[in-house]
C-alpha cells in the first residue's frame, strides 16, 4: 500500500516540479488565524480548542508549495501539518482545471493509554496522502465555482480507531468581496460539501466564511459556520461556529537573470 501511494504521488506530482515555466516571477503568500474553535478545512472536523491555523503558499505561475499547520493555544500542542501539492494544468477561459495533493498529511489523534510511563493521554500522528483534483467555471468576473474530490489514502495504520479510507466533494464558491465603505470590505465564501468514510453512509454538510476588514490593512476579522444537512454514519455538532484573528501577506519576487 505505502508503494502503490509512494507511485501515484510522483507519477501524478513529480513531473510538474519538473516542467519548465516562462515566468520567472515567484510568490511567498500566506494567513495566520488564531481562533476560539479550530475548525479545519474540511468543516464538520473542529478541535473545539482555541487554536492558531497557517496557511502558506510559494510557487510559480502554475506550480505551488501550500503548507497548511494548525496548533492547539493550550500548551502549543500540535494539531496537525498538511503539505499540499498544486499544479495548474489549465488556467485560462471560464473552465479551469488543476491537480493537487497532500503528501503527507498528519493529524494527531488524542489517545488514551494505560502505562505507567507515559502521560494518560497521549497524541498519535495518523498520516495520509489525498489525490484532490478540482474543477472551477467562471460564471462572471465576480463569481467563481469550484468543484473538488479529495481521495484519502492512509500510508499507515497505526490503531483501530484509524480511518482506513475517505473521500469527499466539496462545492465552493469565490466571490468578489463585497465594499460595505470605502475602507471596509465583507467577504462571503460558501460551500456544501459531502463526507464519506470507509464505507459508512455519506453526510452532507453546509459551510460558510465571513472574513471582514479593512482595505489595505493585513489584519481582518472571521468566522466560520458549519452546519449538516444530513449527517449520514458521522458525528458532530449540529451547530459549530467559531471567530478568529487574521493577518495575511502576498509578496512577489523575480528571479534576476
């Protein structure tokens, strides 16, 4: 299993690491949030903990690195560290269509154990790869879906409690941020997506972010809400929200000949 993952990672990302772009112009971008309740990204997932969720990404016109780090406030415990791959296979006209992946992707899992060695409680790394391949149609210059499945695959089974397989849908959409004045903007980003583990009935979720601030300031204000519309074999709040702190940056560097 952990080779037939190890192939399918370089034979899908590998090459575009490989393929030679014109621009010779990079990004670094990113945001740190730090929240009340670490909802992850898919949604119905939360820590319920306060928590502190980075996203980065550096890359080259179609080909990006987006590490995705989250930690638990309380003691700075990790909670989880995603290396998400992207290659733009087609970025032009209203249909739009990349490949990307995680590899690897790590969540620590609380677990309880009896020794007398160790802690009553301790976290366990569960380690995946996903195949996330999306498709996006522009209905206007202010309006954009995006549809995508993420295939998870475990590279290893540590305990029983592990999940063995997963997939999930997800449908979202990218709006242009609304202007509440001419110093304030409101963004709205909605999405309905479904879950799927092992083979347990599907659960179909509603999600939406609300991300205020102030036009040209680093720093805004957001909120993210999940709520099921169908909760299939899973398990959660039928409510969840949480409020966090932004700060983002976007920098672009050239490469000198």
């Amino acid at each position: 299993m952990q080779k037939t993952i190890l192939y399918y990672i370089l034979i899908f990302i590998f090459p575009f690491c490989c393929l030679s772009q014109a621009k010779q112009e990079y990004f670094f971008k990113g945001s740190i949030n730090v929240n009340n309740n670490g909802i992850d990204w898919v949604p119905i997932f939360s820590r319920d903990k306060p928590s502190i969720i980075a996203n980065f990404s550096l890359g080259k016109d179609r080909f990006s690195v987006n590490p995705l780090i989250r930690y638990e406030l309380d003691g700075f415990q990790p909670w989880g560290l995603d290396i998400w791959w992207n290659y733009i296979i087609k970025k032009q006209g209203k249909f739009n269509f990349d490949l990307g992946g995680v590899f690897p992707g790590v969540i620590n899992q609380r677990i309880n154990v009896i020794n007398e060695d160790l802690p009553n409680t301790i976290l366990q790394p569960w380690v995946a790869a996903i195949v996330n391949p999306n498709i996006s149609y522009s209905l206007s210059s202010n309006l954009k879906l995006t549809l995508s499945y993420y295939e998870i695959l475990p590279i290893k089974i540590v305990n029983k409690m592990q999940i063995e397989s997963g997939r999930i849908i997800i449908l979202s959409s990218a709006m242009k941020p609304l202007s509440i004045s001419n110093k304030i903007y409101l963004n709205w980003s909605p999405l309905i997506y479904a879950v799927q583990l092992e083979n347990s009935k599907t659960g179909f979720f509603s999600a939406q972010t609300f991300n205020i601030g102030i036009v040209n300031s680093p720093f805004s204000i957001s909120s993210v809400i999940n709520k099921p519309i169908y909760f299939g074999d899973l398990s959660g709040k039928s409510f969840n929200w949480n409020l966090g702190l932004n700060y983002t940056f976007d920098l672009k560097f050239i490469k000198r000949d």
